[in-house]
C-alpha cells in the first residue's frame, strides 16, 4: 500500500488501529498523572498534537538531510531528544512572547512535553516504518489525535468516577491503569481496519 | 444470623433490573428451543459465578448484591456460542463483574457495561472457541426441549453474520424468528423486538438510545453498501444478523455506562455506538461489532456528559 492515499490511512491509523497510547502503550506518565481534569487534559492534549506533528517533521529532515548522509543514524536517539527538547523549548519562549493567556494556560505541560516518550516514539517509528516526508507528518499529526482522544476519554472518566468508591488499594495509579486497560480492550475492536507497517 | 438476612435480605430489590430479567426470560426459553437444554446449564454456571463474584465483593464493602448482577450474568450468558466451553463462559463473567464493576465499587459505579465487557475479554482472549464453533439451531416440535445441544455434526463454522459478509444469501425469515446459527440468546429477531419494545413503552430503556444507534447504523451501512465496497452486508439484512437488535436494546440502554444526564448526549452516545457498530463490521477484522462499539462509546460517555452540563450551563448563564 503505497498510494496516493497512503498518508491518509496512515493519519487514521495513528488515531484508530495503532493509537501510540492505547496499542503502543507510550506517553503513559502525564496520561495517568495530567488526566485528573478535563481542561488541563485538554491543554496538555493540544500542546502534544502539536509537539508531535511538528517535531516529527523536523525529525524526519534531519534524519534525512544531516543523519543519514553523515552516516550517523546510529546517534538518532541522541539527535531526536535534542531535536524535541530544543524545539518545545523555542515555542516555550515564542508563546510567552506572543500569548500571555495561552502560556499561562499551557503551564507546565511544555516543558513536561519534552519527556514524553510518545513523541520520541513517534519519531522512531517513522524511522523504522520508513515514511515519507507526508507521511511521516500524517503520523505525528495522528498520534498525537489519538493521543488526545485517549486523554480527553480518560479525563472525562476520572470525573464520573469522582463518584465511584474505589477500594483503597486501588486509588489512583491503580484504578487509573484498570481502566485503561478496559480502554485498551475497546480499542482492539478497531484492530485489522487498517494496516500499516 | 437469621434476623441480621431478615433485616437485610442478601439481594437488594431494584424495579428496573427486575423488569429486565422478566423481559428476558422469553429469550432464555427461546435458547433452550432453539440449542437445546445446554444453555441453561450455561445461564446456571454463568449466573452462579457472577454472584459470587459480586458476592466476595460486596461482603467487603458491607453491601448488599445487587440484582443488577442478573442483568448482567444474564445478556452476557446469552451473548455467549451454544457451544461455549463452561470454564470460558465463568472466566467471562467474573473479569465482567470484577474489573467491569466491583473494582468501581458496585453497583452505579460502573464505567463500563460489565457485561460487554466480560464478552470482549473472553473474545479477545480465546477468539477460536468463540467464534468458529456455532451449530446450527433445531426446528419443529418439540425443539432443543427434549435435547441437550443440537447435533453436533450440525456443526457449521459460521454465522449468519458471516456468511452473508460472505456474498451467501439466507431466507429472511430464518434472521428474523431465530432459526439461525449464532449465539444462545441473539438468534431470534422477533422476540428481542417485542421485549425490547416493552422495555422501551415502560421506560426502563431509553428510547432516543436505541432509536439513535439504529439511525447511527443504517445510514454509514447504507452509505457502504452502495458505494459498492467488496464484503459490505446488505444494511436491512445486517440489521437481523449477529447480536446488534439485541445489543443495540439491551446493552446500549444501560443506563449506568450509557450517557445519563442529558437527552442531547443520549442521542451522540446512540449515534456513536451505530456508527462504530457499521465501521467495525465494515472493516475491522472482528465480525462482531457491536460489543466493541458500545464500550467505545461507553468510553466517551462521561466525556459527552460532561461537554452538554457544560453547554447547558452556560446558555442558562447567557439568559440571566
């Protein structure tokens, strides 16, 4: 599958069939610690669709262009981090710069962004599937959807089970992890719609 | 010990799980004509499991049992193959009840239908025992009454459900009372209707749920089948095949894991579960689709909740 519409289906599969959280299980921390309230979830939801579109992109330039000429795609890891950390720390400074309320709204999230495993994932499966330039924005652009899907879902959950009366054994972390895997399981209905690499 | 149980007797009373559980009995009989004796060896282990399960439980948290258990324990036992291996059924309905419920704390708690969920986790988890091993129903007098399972060299690989994705046609009529292959208790069209529309003129389900998600299905379905894409099912027929009539009023209308407190969400959440019920079908790999549809809208249930109180809000904040 290689057509021209090869990097919608992969923009749907990064949501759906292979959601980075759901299927991949990447991004966990800030999904289990920031997912206690829905507007922050919302925040951090947006800045990570946004981190993961973009960073992937540029990932994808300087693997391309500067890496893999030089031959040094051994040091990807390296480079990928650096690449992210520089980048979220640039919007940080243009943010505060242009958007006062924005910033202060985005709060910690940013800079949290930085560690988030699923935007450096991201980055290493384009590697590994061997996406094209569009493509590979596709994908970034649907994992971090997917992402905020599952964030913005399990938001609204931990608000309902504010009335629930969850064992002491289970609070927090525990039940949190229960329920995403109920998620999970859900989430293996979309399994098999679409396949890619 | 004998006045503490007269003081609180062991199983809470609640009308609208009753109205439930009466409304399935015609569908539990029916199982029985239709796969013999068997299935209600299967309605017996399964329902003894998930009391006890629930039972464990609620000693712990000094609860009663709910009968809301009954529901459960029963659509998942009918939701199951004839051929179901008991053990697989029980697993089934202790993780439903366990991790679909009472880690919640019982019942009202629930974010997700426990008996779909139960359903989903033995499907996911030994699929070939599940879905590769119906037979074919008995017909005339007296029926699966005087049997304990149909002949099992009437052992067909498919169901109506996949065998019309298959490009086979099938008299409506078998779809419609039932004489189908397919699981205990969701063969039979005609009576899930009737039962399912009492619970709706009763109002113990809700009818812009059920009236949404059929709205939800049939016109992505329609949509598909004439588009023409390969291995789509005729959307009148889908409508009658596998568990979605069944499904689509009994576990969609939970009225604890569905969309609660606002009549526009009812309508998203009913929508969402027959949309998700035609793009599965469509094109995932599980011909069962409904029970994944449902809990992803069960999902963004809270999310859809909360979204319309907040809309709702903030008109009434506009207007004063």
């Amino acid at each position: 599958m290689n057509g021209p519409l090869f990097p919608l289906a992969v923009f749907f599969a990064a949501i759906f069939t292979s959601n980075i959280l759901l299927t991949n299980f990447l991004g966990m921390c800030s999904f289990l610690s920031v997912s206690r309230e829905i507007k922050t979830s919302a925040g951090l939801g947006t800045a990570v669709t946004f981190v993961m579109a973009t960073t992937t992109v540029l990932n994808w330039l300087v693997y391309h262009y500067i890496l893999l000429p030089l031959e040094l795609d051994y040091l990807r890891f390296i480079v990928f981090i650096v690449v992210i950390a520089a980048f979220v720390q640039l919007v940080e400074m243009v943010i505060e710069r242009v958007s006062e309320g924005l910033y202060a709204a985005l709060g910690i999230f940013l800079p949290l962004i930085t560690v988030n495993c699923a935007i450096l994932g991201v980055s290493l499966f384009m590697v590994i599937r061997d996406y094209d330039l569009l493509s590979s924005f596709t994908f970034g652009l649907g994992s971090g959807l997917g992402w905020f899907l599952a964030i913005m879902a399990m938001a609204g959950i931990r608000q309902k089970l504010a009335k629930a009366r969850v064992p002491k054994g289970l609070e927090g972390a525990g039940i949190t992890l229960i329920i995403t895997g109920m998620m999970a399981l859900a989430f293996m209905g979309f399994s098999g719609m679409i396949n890619i690499g | 010990m004998a006045d503490k149980a007269k003081k609180r007797p062991l199983v809470m009373k609640q009308k609208i799980m009753a109205q439930v559980v009466y409304a399935l009995i015609p569908l539990v009989v029916a199982s029985i004509y239709f796969f013999g004796w068997r299935s209600l060896a299967v309605l017996a282990v399964v329902n003894l499991a998930g009391f006890l399960s629930e039972y464990v439980f609620a000693r712990v948290y000094k609860q009663q049992v709910s009968s809301a258990v009954f529901v459960t324990t029963t659509l998942f036992a009918l939701s199951m193959p004839p051929t179901v291996p008991l053990w697989i059924a029980a697993v089934g309905i202790v993780f439903g009840v366990v991790f679909g419920k009472m880690v919640f704390g019982g019942f009202g708690r629930n974010i997700f239908n426990p008996a779909l969920s139960g359903r989903a986790f033995v499907y996911v988890s030994f699929g070939y025992p599940l879905t590769s091993s119906f037979i074919e129903p008995v017909s005339g007098f007296p029926g699966g009454f005087a049997r304990w399972l149909p002949e099992l060299d009437s052992l067909t690989k498919a169901t109506p459900l996949i065998r019309l994705s298959g490009g086979q046609d099938l008299p409506f009529m078998d779809l419609f009372l039932g004489s189908t292959s397919g699981s205990l208790g969701e063969t039979s069209a005609l009576l899930i209707i009737i039962t399912g529309v009492i619970l709706l003129i009763l109002k113990t389900a809700s009818y812009r749920i059920v009236l949404a998600c059929f709205i939800g299905y049939l016109v992505p379905q329609t949509a598909f089948f004439f588009i023409g894409l390969s291995g789509v099912l005729h959307p009148f027929y889908g409508l009658f095949a596998g568990s979605l009539l069944f499904a689509f009023f009994y576990m969609a209308t939970d009225p604890i894991s569905s969309s609660q407190t606002t009549n526009k969400g009812r309508w998203v959440y009913g929508l969402l579960v027959g949309v998700l019920t035609s793009l599965i079908r469509t094109f995932s790999s599980w011909p069962e689709a409904v029970t994944f549809a449902i809990l992803l809208a069960n999902m963004f249930a809270p999310l859809l909740d909360y979204a319309f109180k907040q809309a709702a809000a903030k008109k009434k904040a506009a207007a004063t």
